[in-house]
C-alpha cells in the first residue's frame, strides 16, 4: 500500500494551456435530493466547482431542484415531475447523460446518491440507471443501499463507490472500525476485487482500492464527522472523474483533497465547522 502525498496535486493539476473552452475540464451531473433533501447534492454541485470542473448540472425532484437553484446563480437545476426519484424518470436520466457525454465530447460523470431516499421504487430506478449507463460514476448515500442489493451492476463500469464503514458491510464487508490497518486494507482490498470496482472506504485513514492496487490516505480532521463532509468528497471525486482522471486516482484525490480541506477548515472554525467550510478550504488544498 502507498500513502497519498502532496505529489497528486500537481498530478491532477497540470498547468493549463493558454487557450481552452468549457467542457474542456468535463461536466458532472449530480442525480440526488428528494423531499426532505436539498442540500446534499448543492454541496456534491459545489465541491465539484471548487475542485476543478468545468459545469456542473443538478438533476432532481421539484421541490428540491427550485432551492438547489435558489442557492447561487453558479448551480443549474433540472427538475423532475413528483416528490421522489421513479421510474417515469428513467428516460430522462438517460437522455441528459448522453446529451452531457456529447456536448462534453466524452468528458462527463455522474454523482448519484444523496438525498435521494431509500424507498424502493427510488432504489429500482438507481439500479437500472447503472445498469444502462457507461460514464464514470460515483456511487453514494442511499445509491449505495441500492447496489448493495444487485452488486453485479458494478462489474466492468468505471464506477467509485465511497461507502463509510456502516456501508461497506452493506457491501458484504465487515465491521472494520475494530480492525488494526494492515487488517482493514485487506478487507477492503478483498471486497473491492469481489465486486470488480473501486472503492474509497472513508475513516479515519482512507482506504482506497481497485481490488489489486492500494493507497491509503491520512489527511483528514476529528471535524470531518460533520454532516455533508461526505457529499463534498464525492463532489471533488466526481469532479476528477469529469477532468478524465481515473476511478482509483479520482478516488485518492478526493480523499487527500477532502482530507486536507478539511484539516485546513478545521483549524480555523473547530467545532462550528460546517460543509461548506470544506468546500471554501478547497482552493487552499489545491494549490
């Protein structure tokens, strides 16, 4: 296993060429937000900005798309008909995902998870979502309890799942907060080459793994455990994802990335920081 260093930001980050246009630095679409969620994908929307995309789309239930696009002028929100994700809009999830990949000549990624509620006909439509799509995508929050019922949607996608621990025994994992770190790489390792993917298993030092490779990440901070933290790691990873970095490099990033924000942000507000806070670190963490 190989500790994630400073090093891959000037790996993520080269120096951009004089002349480039938008999309050049890829399009994430976030699918997330339901009833009672709003802001969780606007967070995974803003840590992607921050992290280097180029555009960020939002796709959700109408009550929550009209806040998401209340937020800030920088967020586009698409609203879908109803209060929950379901299978009527399938067709427009498809469509908006080879309408992105075109207009970003291939430069795209998804973000599904967040807020999007774990009824089942929500978690059917997630399931034949990524059974139909072939972008890279980062699987999230109540995504994650979707795939757990049906793993073999995963195999040969580039697709990154960021489960805590709680989700990675969801994943047929085990309880890994006991286990000492040479203990907790194996396991993870093991079940990333079980489900053919790859993961990023967020504690205390992050594990990532495509199955064979490994690295491992120590940044982080005691006030990461605040709510949202998560959802601007998947943001900086689907943001990755977007610019053409791959599933276990975009996963390392956004560990590291997230990571140090968060080290960054918490020194600065302690126990009053919150998700955006993260995401305002951002920048710092990147330069």
């Amino acid at each position: 296993m190989i500790k994630v260093s400073k090093d891959i930001i000037q790996e993520l980050y080269p120096e951009r060429p004089p002349e480039v246009k938008k999309y050049d630095y890829g399009l994430m679409l976030v699918i997330g937000g339901g009833e009672f969620y709003s802001g969780s994908p606007a967070l995974v929307a803003l840590a992607g900005f921050r992290a280097g995309v180029d555009m960020v789309r939002v796709i959700a239930p109408k009550r929550a798309a009209d806040i998401i696009a209340s937020f800030t002028p920088v967020l586009a929100a698409f609203p879908l008909e109803g209060t929950h994700l379901n299978q009527t809009h399938l067709a427009n999830l498809i469509g908006m995902t080879e309408s992105a990949k075109d207009v970003s000549h291939g430069k795209v990624s998804v973000v599904i998870g967040g807020g999007l509620g774990r009824s089942q006909e929500t978690q059917e439509t997630i399931l034949q979502y990524l059974s139909r799509t072939n972008v890279p995508v980062v699987i999230d929050a109540d995504a994650i309890h979707a795939i757990a019922k049906n793993p073999e949607v995963l195999e040969g996608k580039p697709f990154l799942i960021t489960p805590n621990t709680y989700e990675l025994t969801l994943l047929g994992g085990k309880d890994i907060r006991p286990m000492e770190l040479e203990a907790r790489v194996q396991e993870v390792q093991a079940i990333a080459a079980k489900l053919k993917t790859t993961l990023v298993v967020k504690v205390k030092t992050d594990i990532i793994s495509n199955g064979e490779d490994v690295l491992i990440d120590e940044t982080g901070s005691p006030f990461l455990s605040v709510g949202g933290a998560g959802d601007t790691m998947a943001g900086i990873a689907g943001a990755l994802l977007a610019r053409g970095v791959s599933p276990m490099n975009a996963g390392a990033g956004a560990a590291y990335i997230n990571g140090r924000a968060g080290q960054i942000a918490g020194k600065k507000f302690g126990e009053s920081l919150i998700a955006t806070d993260i995401i305002d670190a951002i920048p710092e963490a990147i330069r």
